[in-house]
C-alpha cells in the first residue's frame, strides 16, 4: 500500500518481501545475494570491467550447474546454448586438448536463443548420463542451422528449472548473454572472460595460460 503526504511517500514493503520469499520456497524465484557478486558502473575501462564480472561469475560458480569434460585440474566454465552454432564449433575446435586431458570443460547449459533451447538444456541436464547426452546434442548438430539433435523436454523437473534458471542468472551478469561465453583464471589468478568463439589457433594460447 502506498500513501502519499505533502513531503514523504511511505510503502510497505511486507507484501512485497513475503511474495519473493513465497517464490524462492517454491523454486520460481533465485536468490543470489547482490553483494555478493554487484559489479561497479563505472570500472576503470572495459577490460576491468570484464575481470570483475568475470570474478562475480567464479565468486558464485558453486552455484551453478554443468557438465564436465576431462579430469585435468585447468578448468574452462563455457555458458552453451544446445542451439547455438557457435558452441556446436567450439566443442569441435576443443576435442584435440580434451582427448588428451589437457584441459577440463565445464559446459553450463542456458536455454536463451529460441523457443526450444530451454527444453534441450532440460532434456540434457535432466539424461541418465548428461556428458552423453550433451555429446549427442553437439555431434548430431545440424549443419545449416546449428540447432541441436536432442529432443526436448516439455515438462522438466522443477528441480532442473532452478538450475538452468541460477546458470542464466550468471550469464547474466556479462549483460549480454552471449554464448559461447567463456570464464576461467590464467596462472597469476586474473581472472577472464570471453563472450564468443575464439578462433581455434587460440585455443592452445589459453590452455597453456591456465591457472
């Protein structure tokens, strides 16, 4: 309820506070605390800007849901889409480092590009074997369009709402939504983000600088 006096406006925010907690008990709402990953403004240029974001991401990273690639110790955090051409030629340009072990991936699907991304990244997260499913996805990709093969899950779980829906609020914080978008620390611990694919004569740079 709001009144209105001559100098104040007074609200009440108890109806307000008491819906977004009846969300999060339901699972329609996430709850990631601000200060815990708020990024300034105004950073000092745009490559600080991006290192902030990207420690906002890793800060909550426990958060978020993925599916590993590999055993080595250098991690790469990659936001995917299952219809996005861009990650379909990311996951090719990478099988020379992850055959052999030289690196882990750790894909976090978000459903954001069309209609029938948040059922695929359902269907892939929600699989007996998610590495399986998501290696099907990629490899049975259709050339022309780049839309995933899987299949979507119409009704998912709850359960794996909630977690595509912590993994989009992560992208988020990049304010674009870019995928492939990819997050991890070099070896002094800077840490970085890269919104795109990059070129594959890139890839071993980045390997070998990873922390």
């Amino acid at each position: 309820m709001i009144f209105y006096g001559k100098h104040r406006v007074i609200y009440s925010l108890w109806t307000a506070v008491l819906s977004v907690l009846l969300l999060a008990a339901a699972g329609l709402l996430t709850l990631i605390p601000r200060a815990a990953w708020a990024v300034p403004l105004a950073p000092a240029s745009p490559e600080a800007r991006k290192e902030m974001i990207a420690a906002s991401i890793l800060g909550d990273i426990g958060h978020a849901t993925w599916i590993a690639e590999g055993q080595n110790r250098h991690v790469i955090y990659i936001f995917f889409d299952p219809n996005c051409p861009y990650c379909r030629k990311l996951y090719e340009d990478f099988r020379p480092w992850v055959n052999k072990n030289e690196v882990q991936l750790r894909w976090m699907p978000v459903g954001v590009l069309t209609k029938t991304s948040p059922g695929k990244a359902a269907a892939i997260l929600g699989a007996r074997n998610p590495l399986a499913a998501f290696r099907r996805n990629e490899e049975g990709s259709s050339r022309a369009s780049g839309f995933g093969k899987i299949s979507g899950e119409p009704f998912p779980k709850l359960s794996i709402n909630q977690e595509l829906r912590v993994n989009e609020e992560l992208l988020d914080r990049t304010g674009e939504n870019a995928v492939p978008t990819l997050v991890f620390r070099v070896k002094d611990g800077t840490p970085i983000l890269i919104e795109g694919s990059p070129p594959r004569r890139f890839l071993g740079e980045i390997v070998d600088q990873l922390k």
